[in-house]
C-alpha cells in the first residue's frame, strides 16, 4: 500500500492551515483595532448607553475567549489555569490585548465552575479544573438566573432588554428550565 497520495494531501492540507493561521492573526489584530475604536468611541457616550455597548463589545470579545477555554476543558482531561493560558498562546490566540491574562483566563474559570460546566480536581494549592457540563442549556440559564437574581425574563426592568440592545421578548415565551 503506497501512501504517496496521503503524503500529498497532507502537504497541501498542511500549506492551506499554515495559510489561514497567518490570516487569523490578521483578523485578530484587526479586531482589536476595530475593538480600540468602539470603546474610544463609546468612552464620549453616556455612561448608560456606553456600558450598554462596552458590554456588547466585550461579551463579543470574551464569548470567543470563552468557548476556547471550554473547548480546552473538553478536549483535555485536567487543565490548570497556566496551562490554560500556554495552550491559547501555542493555538495563536492573541493575548496583547489583555491587561492580564491570567486575570482574564481565571475569570471564565470561575464563570464556567459557576455555571457547574467545571469542577476542581486535585490539590486546591495548584488549581485545577476538569469538564462536568452535561446540559449546556442549564449552564446558560443558571448564569441567567445568578446575574438577574431571578428568573423572569420577562421583566421590563430586566437590564437585557432596558438598554436598547435586544429587542424585548414577545410575551408567550417558554419559561426557563426548573433547577433541581
């Protein structure tokens, strides 16, 4: 069995992800500037009207920082938060634009632990973590239900909807999931 043709796709495979990992960090760099340009921007707005923005920029922002740190959890079996940090570098991810990483990577850590997608394993003195999450959609809601304090989402007082930054559900919605 000849394996010329695989080696042959590995090659091109291989020049196409080195091509387009060059460009990610393009586009990342891109993205902070775009990011730098908004909250300056947003800075000569109202306080309210730019929270309300910098939130949105920042959950846009974090939301990718965070899946990548959970899909690390996934992926691996125990994961300390250093090592998290030196698997977002070794993936490319830019870190530049972080005041402090570590702060950053152990603040998702504690949402995520939060929200029961993590656990700690081990000595406390290391800090480790590994994935438990089985239901996502329970995740989602439990961080819902810790920010708002309650579960009525349909509340025109709710600070989801007050900003102007999501429209206000219809009424008729599916109430949250029960926690047991």
């Amino acid at each position: 069995m000849t394996t010329d043709p695989y080696i042959q796709q590995i090659r091109v495979t291989w020049g196409k992800l080195l091509d387009l990992m060059a460009r990610r960090k393009e586009i990342e760099a891109e993205i902070s500037k775009q990011r730098q340009l908004i909250t300056a921007n947003a800075n000569m707005l109202p306080d309210a009207q730019r929270d309300a923005i910098l939130f949105q920029v920042e959950t846009a922002v974090m939301g990718r920082f965070t899946d990548m740190i959970r899909f690390f959890y996934q992926t691996h079996r125990n994961l300390t938060p250093r090592q998290v940090k030196e698997l977002l570098e070794r993936s490319g991810y830019d870190l530049s634009d972080q005041v402090n990483p570590m702060a950053s990577i152990h603040a998702v850590i504690r949402r995520l632990v939060d929200n029961r997608e993590l656990a700690p394993y081990g000595d406390v003195a290391i800090g480790g973590y590994h994935y438990v999450a089985a239901k996502p959609q329970q995740a989602v809601w439990n961080a819902v239900e810790k920010a708002l304090g309650r579960t009525d989402l349909d509340d025109p007082d709710n600070p989801l909807y007050t900003s102007g930054m999501r429209p206000f559900p219809k009424k008729g919605l599916p109430p949250p999931p029960k926690t047991k």
